[in-house]
C-alpha cells in the first residue's frame, strides 16, 4: 500500500490543543460595561496645545482607573480619551459612574477650563475572550454613552431593574427611544447624582416627546403603512418589498425609524435615488438619508429614467 500523506490544511494535534484551549479561554458572564470618556478633548487640544491637553486627558483618565478598581472593575481598554470597562455588578456599576463624575468634578480648573466626563453603562450577557468583551450589552453601553451630555450617565431600564432599591430611587426615567440595532425602543434612564439646577438643564438636552408619524409606501398595486416597524426593500424574495429591476441588490436598502424619524438607509451596489416632491434627486451610496414630506426611490438607477420601478413614500403625522 502507497504511503498516505494527509493533507496539509488539516490542523495537528498541537493545533486542536490550541483551539481547545482558545475556547475554553472564552467564557459568558453577565458584567455591567460602562463607557466613559473626556468631554471636549477636541477643544483642549485646540486651547493648550497637544502636550498640556494629552497631561489633562490623562490625568483623567488615572482618576477613571482607579475609581474602576476600587469597585472591583477592570479597564478593558483605553481609546484616546474614552475607557471601556466591566464591572460585576450593576450597583458596582451604577456606583463607579457616580464616583468617577465626583473625581473629575474634584480635579483643579486649568487656566479657568474645568474638565468633565460623559458616561453610559448596561448590564447583561457578554462574552469575554483574550481580556476582551463582546456582544450586544457591549454595543447597548456604548450606545447610552452616545447619549449622554458631559456630566450625565445614562442607563437602561434593563439595568435600572437589576439595581438595588435604593439607588433605583436615584434614576429617572428619560424617554424610550429607537435606537440603532435594536429592533424595539429602549428604555432610557438616567442615574441622577448631583441636585439642583444644573441636573435639569442637563437632562433637558436629551428628553424628547416622540410624535405619532406615519410612513405610507407604495409598489405598483401594493401599499404598506408602518408606524414603527422597520421594512427592507431588494430583488431578494424574502424581502419586505421586492424590487424586480436586475440594477436592485438583493437587499438594496432598508427603512427604519428613530423615535418620530423615518431613515432609509442605502446598502447597495448601485446606489439609491431619492427624488422628493420639488427638489433635485438625491443619490445615496452606503449613506442613510431622513425621508420627509412626499417623493420617489429608485434602485440602482435615476427615478426619472423611463419605466423605473420605484417606491412612492409619504409621511403624515
């Protein structure tokens, strides 16, 4: 019998080994993870010139440590003037986001500039691997940080339910909003942590009242009403609106709304139009665009061109 050599791209049994041991490395825990980063860095490199600045941001940023390791954290990583941490709990959380806003507020003003920080945080499910963290509370966190003005923290009401009863009592309820990646509005909390005046300027910038508003879209004999769900348009069947012109994607675009906004977003080869009622066409590749008022899309080609096949929208709210 000829010798069998076996084929190169099957791994050893010192590469199974590895990746035995890679996976056993990779562990699902629930953490709260919390964003914080430096309000304004922009504007202090701009003021002091990069080496004061960075020493300012830094400084801030030692304070950020230390406040997470005194309640049990640890930095998953530094990103310019932001940290990304875990914590194990939500209280150990809630608690951190608290102190750290004390510590900078602490910090002495250069030449009459004081610094602050923005914080967000959530609790759920994640995945570490390799010091790293992973998955959808991750994106959530940063999402609330998105959200947050310099001297706030934001929350969810997920991780608002796993706090203890008294620091429930230092939260407020902001709005449930849309937010990008989730298909349901979040509920959105702020951890209250200083009194008067200030607090309600600063949660004024982010509450909003969501307005009842109507998408009407319309495909040859074919109409579709959404008041919040999501719709995706493409030559694919499985598509909410199918689209039989060969210059469509598969699944050309999507249409999603963000608390009283309709967006359409473009994720196609050739492009999408746009043409609203009486004003020019606007093309969108990979880019998103509000819709507003009344017009026309088209996939792939101008909505002017003869015999395009295109969805007429209007908005009534």
């Amino acid at each position: 019998m000829a010798n069998y050599d076996p084929p190169s791209n099957i791994p050893s049994d010192t590469d199974l080994a590895g990746i035995a041991q890679a996976t056993s490395a990779r562990t699902n825990v629930v953490r709260a993870v919390l964003f914080a980063d430096v309000v304004g860095s922009t504007r202090l490199y701009e003021t002091f010139g990069d080496d004061q600045a960075k020493q300012m941001i830094d400084e801030c940023l030692v304070a950020l440590t230390a406040v997470v390791l005194q309640y049990g954290g640890r930095v998953v990583k530094t990103i310019g003037d932001e940290i990304m941490c875990v914590l194990p709990s939500a209280d150990n959380g809630c608690l951190a986001a608290t102190d750290m806003h004390q510590k900078i507020v602490a910090l002495p003003m250069v030449s009459g500039v004081k610094r602050s920080v923005r914080i967000g945080f959530h609790y759920g499910a994640v995945i570490e691997e390799n010091n790293d963290v992973f998955g959808d509370t991750v994106n959530l966190a940063a999402r609330m940080a998105g959200l947050a003005k310099g001297m706030q923290i934001i929350t969810t009401g997920t991780t608002v339910t796993g706090l203890s009863p008294m620091l429930q009592l230092s939260t407020r309820s902001i709005a449930a909003l849309s937010i990008k990646g989730k298909g349901d509005e979040v509920d959105v909390r702020e951890v209250i942590w200083q009194g008067g005046e200030e607090l309600t300027m600063t949660t004024a910038s982010i509450a909003v009242t969501t307005k009842p508003v109507t998408l009407y879209l319309e495909h040859g004999t074919q109409t579709w009403e959404l008041d919040r769900d999501g719709i995706v348009i493409g030559r694919d069947a499985q598509c909410n609106i199918v689209i039989a012109d060969r210059n469509a994607s598969r699944q050309h675009a999507r249409i999603e709304r963000r608390r009283d906004k309709f967006f359409l977003v473009d994720q196609s080869t050739n492009g999408t139009f746009v043409a609203f009622a009486n004003a020019p066409e606007v093309v969108l590749r990979r880019e998103e665009l509000m819709l507003r008022g009344s017009g026309r899309i088209g996939f792939g080609h101008s909505v002017e061109l003869p015999d395009t096949e295109t969805v007429a929208f209007t908005l009534r709210g």
